[in-house]
C-alpha cells in the first residue's frame, strides 16, 4: 500500500488562480467558431460569444486568458481590430492556414470575452513586426483614464471606461516566429518596448511579461536575464516558458490523438514529466538574477501535440482528447501546484478546437473534453496555500528509458478550511492502493471524485458523456487516515474536513 503524507500544517506556498490559465490564439476554429460567432448568428449568444461555450468555462473558473498570440501575435496590428466591424482591414493569417483574419474579434471583443468569464486579461504585444509607438498606443488606449488620443478614440469607439489590463505580454517567441531574435538582441529590445508599457493607473498596474524559452533553451533564458539585468536594472513581472508534449518527439510525425497504443501512452507521459526538470533547471537560472522570486514563471504555452486530425485543414491544429490527455493536465497542474514559488502563471494551449483544448465544437454542438473534466477537478486549487505532502511511487511503464512514476499528487488548504488533494495514476493496469495520512490533525470526513476509462476513451458529439468525472465513495476514514484504491488511468480529486 502506497503512503501519502500530508502535513496541514506546513504551508509551501500560495496557489495562484493563474496556474489554470488558458490560452486562445487567431488559430484555426479557437476565436472563429470556437468562441465568437457574432451577434447574428442562429447559436445562442450575447454579444457575440457562444453562451453554451462560455458557462462550460465558467464551470472550470477560467482564472485568465492570453491573446491574440501565440505566433499571431507578432503580426497582429490592433488598429486592425477596432472600429466598425464592416470597415476592419482583412489580412491573410499567414502562420495558421492561409486563411482570411476580418478581424472582426479584436479587443473590444476580447475584453468583453473576459468580462462574461469574469478573468484576468493577458494581452500579448507585437515586438516582432510592430513598433513601440504601436504597443505603447495600445497600452493607451486600453488603461488609460484621461483625456488623450488613443482615450477618445476608445471612447468613439463604444467604450467609456478604461479596461484592466492585468499582464502583457512584450512579444512572443522572439528567438523563433517572433522575429528568429538572438537572446542579447530580444533583451535590448525589451528593456526598450517595456518601458512604453505604462503604468496609468497606480492602482491597476500592468505586469510585464518577457519571452522565455522554448523547451531547455537553457542560453536563452540566461542571456535574456543577463542583458536585463546589466548593473543590476531589470524590469519585469514574469517570464515566459513554452512546452508541449509531443510523445513520438518526432515534430513531422508527431503521432494520432486517438489511435495509439499502450507503449505511446507511457511514452507521452514520460515526456510530459520533462516538464519538472525545465521548471528546476529554468527556475535555476532565474534564481542568479532574482533569488526573492520576484519574478514569476510563466508557462504560457503547454499541453500535448498530435498529428491534426484526417481530413482537417493541417494549419488548424485540431485534434480529439482522450484520458491520455486528461492524465497529462493532472500531472502537470500537479507539477504547476508544487512548484508555486517560481511558478506564477501557467496557459494550456489552447481553449477550443486547437491542440489540447477543454471544448470542442461543431457548428451549434459542443463537447467537454477529458482535460476539461480535469481542469473542473483542479479548480479547488484556485487561491488555496499548497501544504507539505509527498506519496511513494513505483515505477510503470513497458520500455526501458520510459518508465514513469505511477503517482503525481498536490495538496492545498482552501480558503474554506477544507484540504484539496488531486492525484494521478498513470498506470494502465494497476490501481493503486493508497493510505493517505494527515499530519497532526483528525479527518472528519471525505468526499471524491475520480475521472478513468480506457487509454483511448473520449468524447464526441454523438457520445458526449463517455468520459466525465463521477462520485467516488469507496473510502475508509480512520484518526488522521484515510485509505482508497486509486483505479488505474485514472484523475482523482479528494476533498477533506479536518
């Protein structure tokens, strides 16, 4: 019988709600389709977005969303995206399919978008094709209160007040679609175009967010740092960190979403574990320049990476998700959670229709994928305070090089006094019997859910409901114990009142 310890007592850290953030980029059928339809479409929505995608994020507590980009970002003009929608310039999406962008989504209707979640807006600037003049407008015309050009042009445009604008992004990707940007290069640069971000309300700041890594571009974030930070400056709120699971890692043949087999599940999740090793060793780096972990981890791009699906446009990212996928967001919320002290932000990629999204859509349907049962289990994490907890593993797996731990867990105390624990088991064929044991305190009861099926179980539009989260009951309390089998493939959520 596998322990987990917890310690209530011993607090690590604070669980910022942003660990859950999402991501939505001009990509394929993410905005278009996805979350915008318009106000005169026959799908029920209000002013625009689609209501029945809308409250399924709502459900999750979708705690911030990034825009426009993502590689769009760097080629997004916003003066593109404001005014009547019948006189916005049309332009070729020139990264993702060659389609037509109207650009009748911009940020009036980004910022309506979140109001209606009720999230943290995170705004990513073109530094790589745009100009300061042009990010430093944009900050304007957004935040700032008083009389101005880019105010009044708001205001002409239908919005009064000034809108809050919590993180922005100074360009993305920059050492590759951003710009192919050496690291000393990217780091003059945003030294430059960040001090146009302005700060117009004491009381609203902005926080600032550097382009970080791909993977363990371990040069990259050490440069970019040392150029900030030369004599000592280095204005920043966060920087950046882009991974995705790719479990061939092959990027040609990156394997189907779908049609897999046991060898591939074991080797997906072994690449997905990658992830702790870039938080460490990233988090090291940073740790030279900032050892008070002033400055947040941010990790807004993350998730797996299939082969598109057969017969879809190869431009727009679409793939299914399967428990396979559902494990990947619970072993990396649970990678986010334990590691909260540098970790400060973290956006899977991306919100509907694109790669590992929660919601799914075909004209007026729409499906909750497997990682959204994941994300509705996790979202008791939210501004809670992770606590001390450790559990013993063995390994799993078929092939030499890709065994895995079988268990990943996180615990925090919620604001309302009750104990969150989430935990995986990435076996495929055993469950795992676990002794769970609380530290110093007595339990006084327990409620669960568990998210399992098959390797290869998902849902579709026909069969919505094959994988969803269901009452788990079969659990013994005892003292401070508690004992339970976690089924193999499985998500676990475990709420306790101490």
């Amino acid at each position: 019988m596998a322990k987990l310890y917890v310690n209530p007592n011993v607090k690590k850290g604070h669980i910022n709600p942003e660990l859950q953030g999402h991501f939505s980029e001009h990509l394929g059928r993410c905005i278009y389709e996805g979350i915008f339809v318009g106000e005169n479409s026959q799908i029920p929505n209000e002013n625009g977005m689609r209501t029945d995608v809308v409250e399924a994020l709502k459900e999750i507590q979708v705690p911030v969303l990034r825009w426009p980009g993502g590689c769009f970002a760097d080629e997004y003009h916003w003066m593109d995206g404001i005014g009547p929608k019948e006189k916005r310039k049309k332009m070729i999406n020139t990264h993702w399919g060659g389609v037509v962008e109207d650009n009748s989504f911009g940020t009036h209707e980004f910022m309506e978008l979140c109001r209606q979640l009720g999230c943290k807006t995170y705004i990513n600037g073109n530094l790589g094709s745009g100009t300061v003049q042009e990010m430093s407008e944009w900050v304007e015309y957004m935040t700032f209160e008083g009389v101005s050009p880019m105010a009044d042009l708001r205001k002409q445009n239908g919005h009064e007040e000034p809108w809050r604008v919590d993180y922005f992004g100074v360009g993305n990707e920059n050492w590759g679609c951003g710009g192919n940007m050496r690291p000393e290069y990217y780091g003059d640069l945003y030294r430059r175009y960040q001090t146009y971000v302005r700060n117009y309300n004491s009381d609203r700041p902005v926080a600032k967010i550097a382009c970080g890594a791909s993977a363990d571009d371990y040069h990259w974030t050490d440069k970019v740092l040392e150029t900030t930070f030369d004599h000592g400056w280095g204005f920043m709120n966060g920087m950046s960190l882009h991974y995705y699971t790719v479990p061939s890692g092959n990027w040609q043949k990156k394997g189907s979403a779908t049609d897999f087999d046991e060898k591939e599940w074991y080797r997906t999740l072994k690449g997905t574990l990658k992830m702790e090793e870039l938080i460490r060793r990233h988090g090291a780096i940073m740790d030279q320049y900032d050892p008070q972990k002033k400055i947040g981890m941010i990790v807004d791009e993350w998730g797996t990476w299939y082969d598109v699906e057969p017969g879809t446009n190869p431009g727009f990212l679409y793939q299914q998700n399967t428990m396979r996928d559902a494990l990947v967001a619970g072993i990396n919320l649970n990678l986010f959670n334990k590691n909260c002290d540098r970790v400060k932000m973290a956006n899977i990629a991306q919100m509907v229709n694109v790669l590992q999204a929660v919601i799914l859509t075909d004209g007026d349907r729409m499906v909750k994928t497997p990682t959204w049962h994941a994300f509705n289990l996790y979202k008791f994490h939210q501004d809670a305070e992770l606590v001390e907890s450790s559990v013993e593993t063995v390994e799993t797996g078929l092939e030499e090089g890709f065994m895995i731990p079988n268990l990943s867990e996180s615990v925090s105390l919620g604001k309302d006094g009750r104990l969150h624990v989430t935990l995986t088991n990435a076996s495929l064929t055993d469950a795992a019997d676990i002794q769970a044991i609380f530290s110093e305190t007595r339990v006084k009861s327990v409620k669960a859910a568990v998210l399992t099926g098959s390797m290869k179980a998902h849902n579709t539009f026909d069969t919505p409901d094959t994988v969803h989260a269901q009452e788990f009951t079969d659990l013994t309390v005892n003292g401070n114990q508690v004992s339970f089998t976690a089924p193999a493939c499985s998500v676990m959520h475990l709420e306790v009142e101490i």
